[in-house]
C-alpha cells in the first residue's frame, strides 16, 4: 500500500508498523511518535492506503511531550513497587520535563536515588507500551476501583472511548500517545518534590507532587543539569538581595522597592531610552495614575480588564488606577488639533501601572503588580505604518544589540472575534508583513493570534542561558481612535480618524530588569554597573591617594566605593569579586609612591603599575561605547 511520509509517496508492505517503517527509513530507534493525517498517535497506531506520516522525534515540541508522558507513567510505576499504599493521580508533561501527583505517598530528597535506580530496572526490561480501550465508562471503573483518584476522573470523563496504557504490571488511565517502548527513555532524574492540591483546589487534599526530566541519552540529560544549576545561580532574586539591587517588604505585596543600586541600573536604562525618544521624534508625557471609571468604560478596559483593576470611589465618583498608559496618551492627542503634516505624532511615556495579580502568581520581578513600561502611542496615517515600523524596528534592535541578547519576531493576525473592517484589517496587516519583509529578518507568524483590535508584532530576546522572553510589542489599533473621535486635518481638507500604534520595546522595566540580572549573572557591563569600582587601600597610610582617585572617577559620574573596613586585603579583595565589582583597584605603598594604580577584575585577573589617567580614559572608552566586556582582559595586557 501507498502512504505520504514528510510529503512524499512510499511503497509499504500492508502489515508493516509505523516503528517498523521509521527504522527503516531513519536507520535509529529515534522516532518517538507519529503526526497521522495531522492527529498525533503512537507508533502502533496501525496504517492504512493513502495516510500522510510525519515522524516526530525528540527536537520536535510534540515528541517531546510524549516522551515525557510516557516518563510520568514510568515514574509511576516505579513509586509503586516501592510503595505499593501509593495512589497516582494524575501526570501530564510540563514546560521541562513532567510531574507525577500522588495521594498517600510521603517523600524525601533521601528517596530520589532509590526511585530512579528502580527505574532504571524497569528500562532494562525492555517493556513495551500496549494501548488498552475499554469497552465502556463501567470497564474502565473496575480497572481502576481500588484508586479513587482515578474513579473521579472516569466518573468525570465526557469523552469517548476511554483508553488506558499498560507497561508490564502497571496500567494507567491516559489518552496517550505514548512511546512505543520504555527503553527509549535512555536517562532519567528526580527533580524535586511539592505539595499540590488534587485538581488545583485549595479545598480539598494536598498531594505529592514529584518533578522529573528524562532524555533519550545521558549527554543531554547532563546539559539539562549544567544548565539548571546556572540558572539557579543567575536567579534575580538571589542575586538581587545579595548585589543589594531591590526588595520586597510584607507592607506591597507584588510591587518592589528599587534600593540605590538597583536605580544606577534602572536610570541608566531610562537615560537610554529617553535618549532614543529624542533622536526618534517623540515627545514625553506624563499623565495621571489615576482617572474617572467614565474614561475606563469608554476605552473598553472596564468591560475587558474590570479583574486586574484597582478601583476605588472619592467623593462619590469612581476611579481606577491605570493598568494601561493609553487612554492617557489619547486624552493628550484629543487636547490639540492635528494636521496630516504632523503625523506620526508619537507620544512616549514610561508610565507607572499597576494589575491585580494573584498572590500565587507574583513572582519576583517578573511577574509583579505594579510596574513601569517604555510605552509609546504613535497616531498615524494608514499610508505611515510601514515606515513608522521599520523605525520602530531599528530603535529594538539597536536596544536588544546593546545588551548583547539576540531576538525574534512574531507576526499576529486577525482572530475570529474582533473589531473592525476586513479591508482596513488587510491594509495594516500588509503594511506590517511589508515592513517584516523589507526589514529582511525572519519572522514566526501566527495566524489569528492577534489582538482584537489590531496585527501586531511581538519581539522574543534569547539570554546568556538561551532562554526566551517575550518583551517588545508592536499593536495596531483601529478601535481606540474611534472609541475617542481622534482626529486630524488631511491633506484634502477633511477630518480623518488617525490609526494607533501602541509599542513598548523593553516591555515591563521591573521585568528587563529581571532579565538583565539573569542574563548578566549579576555581572554588569561598566556603563550600567551598580559598582563599577571598589578601591581597596592596604593600610591606613593609603587612604588619602585612595580619596584623590575617588574623587577623580566620581567627576566622571561613575559609582565608587572605598572600603575602610579593616578586612585582610585578601578578605576585601574577595568580597569585592561576589559584589561583581568591574574593577577592583589595590592601592599600597608603590602606588601612593609612583602615583598608580593596581586592578583586580571579578574575573581575578591582575594588572600592575597602570598608569592612573590611561586607565581612566580607558573607562571613558568601556562607557561611552557600551562595550559588554571589559577592557582589561588578559588580551589587552
Ligand atoms: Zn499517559
Ligand atoms: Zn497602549
């Protein structure tokens, strides 16, 4: 019989298995699933004349999922011939790796090597994975009578038929797919363990929640770890208490205090980006926190985003405060008239919101109730969206190049419920894909994803650690000019309703914050360093020379502190390397004596006998370019 693989025909024998098939074809075990005529199933899904394959391996996101499913199940399995009283629940593949919930199970960090090493014996016995459907909801109730976990999940199930998967002794309840055999799971780890409500709801019992990941090979698995451990290491919250950068206190649940150190990093950012609205043709506003529920009805959000709103009454009126900068701006725009001659008329705030989050949500800087955006409103004609984008393009890259984080686009088009006229809809989704093309990046679309009122565009950063996070957004908005009668004066005499275009490109500051911290590790490049320096004299006698050089980098506006304390030189030089300070400088007998300078870097590299003004127009140099690694490196010496 004849089936599509990867869009081409093949010849196959009439009994032969998609398994059998991709050993064929791949010459390795590595398949791991396959995409059926766009449904995913497991390799013994049996196939028939004129079926599309497409084989889904370990790189494919879909593969992976059903890897890690099938890692749950084992998991599983192995907790309950150790623990036979244990009940599973329920275990889905998460963002990396999967978990396991279990009702009467108790576990410590001591059990974790036992569990994985009955894994392992279960690998070895090379279990295949039989796909198990039940006549009926009854059949599948007695499978699983003595598990009332599962009882309530049947009892709940709407769908049919329900299916079950069994591996050796152990059948659970699962709608797969599945790996075709357990032995492809070639390397396994318990992560940690956690409490979890069962079905998420804080009223009824707290499970066992155990993480794992696993890989098809130990190298992988060893990169995985690598890469948990510096994650842990760069963590903000950490590293923002230790390098003294912001808190939160009991008294502001979800909103931080930025402490002085953390400010020299924020201001820096600020400066940048005031510096970009200067040679980009904005103007800054500020406009108030809070405004009348009348103008929050009218711009949507009260019907849209009431939820996430604080929102209180003064003098028998009711307020919100803003969890959106825009309305500010339109009220702005409304206050003047507008000729065609002076569009795009881009207006810039770095405005304070404020969104009720849950308290399970908040999470450090990044997930936070109030923060502050680098928001901007352009009003614009339909014929300027295409150069008014490639501008905004220009000023992203030129911010994300800066801080040495690579980044993606994403187009988003018209969802099924939204506003507006499809042909007004198809010209600005055009103009964006033209400025995408002629921008000459490649894009990701993502057909319908859009916001109900306009395309967008929505910029990805990649960290130091490869990590992605979204930050930038670029939306069109044909609702809100209306909503507001905004107007201006075209070329023709008449009054038009002008497009909006909302954008912020470092997203949530508390959050790029967050990012920066993570992606540094703490170690900041000297134009935003929260201590760029650190002089440390050995003895008394040096603290004057030490003062003069102080008094010299503080001309030059950069952050410097003399340490005094009567530490080892050792001890301070230490101390100074976990506060990430960019450059040491050591000052003893020769230096006072010659008029120089010693440095250490963080890095522990030694440079002697430096001429004091060459390494300070060095510094000028490292800042004025923005240089992301230092000058002095073991290159340069
Ligand atoms: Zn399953
Ligand atoms: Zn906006």
């Amino acid at each position: 019989m004849k089936v599509q693989v990867d869009g081409s025909w093949l010849e196959i024998g009439e009994q032969e298995s998609a398994a059998a098939l991709a050993k064929q074809l791949y010459l390795t075990d590595e398949a791991l699933a396959l995409r059926l005529n766009e449904k995913i199933v497991d390799l013994h899904h049996p196939l028939q004349e004129g079926d599309s394959l497409q084989f889904l391996f370990f790189s494919d996101p879909q593969g992976k999922e059903v890897f890690w499913h099938t890692s749950a199940h084992l998991l599983a399995q192995a907790i309950l011939r150790l623990w036979p009283d244990a009940q599973p629940t329920i275990g889905p593949p998460i963002e990396g790796g999967f978990y396991y919930d279990f009702a009467n199970l108790t576990l410590s960090e001591e059990d974790f090597a036992k569990i994985e090493k009955e894994v392992q014996k279960i690998i070895k016995e090379n279990l295949s994975m039989e796909r198990i459907q039940f006549k009926n909801r009854e059949e599948a109730l007695a499978q699983f009578n003595s598990n009332r976990y599962k009882v309530e999940l049947i009892e709940g199930f709407e769908e049919s038929p329900i299916t079950a998967y069994r591996q050796g002794e152990f059948v659970d309840l699962c709608r797969g797919p599945h790996l075709d055999r357990i032995d492809k799971i070639k390397a396994f780890k318990i992560l940690k363990t956690s409490g979890a409500y069962w079905k998420g709801d804080p009223l009824r019992e707290v499970l066992t929640r155990v993480y794992g990941i696993s890989y098809p090979n130990r190298q992988l698995l060893k990169q995985y770890l690598t890469f948990l451990e510096e994650v842990k290491k760069r963590d903000h919250k950490i590293l923002g208490t230790k390098l003294n950068l912001f808190s939160f206190q009991e008294e502001a649940p979800g909103m931080p205090f930025i402490h002085p150190k953390g400010m020299i990093i924020w201001n820096h950012l600020i400066d940048f980006i005031r510096a970009q609205f200067d040679k980009s043709g904005y103007l800054e506003i500020k406009t108030p926190m809070l405004m009348s529920q009348f103008l929050w009805e009218r711009s949507g959000h009260w019907s849209h985003y009431q939820e996430q709103m604080y929102s209180f009454s003064i003098e028998e009126r009711h307020f919100s405060i803003k969890p959106m900068n825009c309305p500010g701006a339109i009220l702005y725009y409304k206050s003047q008239a507008h000729s065609y001659r002076q569009l795009p008329f881009r207006v810039a705030e770095i405005g304070h919101v404020h969104r009720q989050e849950a308290s399970g949500a908040l999470s450090g800087l990044f997930r936070v109730r109030g923060f502050h955006q680098d928001d901007a409103h352009i009003f614009l004609r339909p014929s300027d969206i295409k150069s008014e984008i490639l501008g905004i393009l220009k000023l992203l890259e030129e911010l994300y190049h800066t801080f040495g984080l690579s980044y993606h686009l994403e187009l988003s088009t018209r969802p099924h419920k939204s506003l507006g006229e499809q042909e007004t809809w198809n010209h600005a989704t055009n103009s964006l894909k033209e400025a995408l093309k002629e921008w000459g990046e490649p894009f990701q679309l993502n057909e319908g994803d859009g916001a109900f009122y306009g395309p967008k565009i929505d910029t990805h950063v990649r960290d130091a650690l490869g990590r992605s996070w979204q930050c930038g957004t670029i939306q069109l908005d044909m609702t809100l000019p209306e909503k507001f009668q905004l107007e201006y004066k075209d070329q023709d005499g008449q009054l038009k309703c002008p497009i909006l275009l909302h954008r912020a490109l470092l997203g949530s500051i508390e959050r790029f914050l967050a990012i920066l911290i993570e992606h540094f590790g703490g170690k900041f490049p000297m134009w935003i360093s929260p201590i760029a320096i650190r002089i440390l004299p050995i003895a008394r006698s040096h603290e004057e020379y030490a003062f003069q050089i102080k008094k010299k980098l503080e001309k030059m506006r950069l952050p410097c502190e003399i340490d005094l304390s009567e530490e080892s030189i050792n001890k301070k030089i230490r101390n100074a390397q976990l506060l990430q300070v960019n450059y040491i400088l050591i000052i003893g007998d020769r230096e006072v004596e010659n008029k120089n300078i010693s440095i250490r870097t963080r890095e522990n590299k030694i440079f002697s006998d430096l001429d004091l003004s060459i390494f300070l127009s060095n510094l000028q140099t490292e800042i004025e370019t923005k240089a992301q690694q230092s000058i002095y490196t073991e290159t340069t010496f």
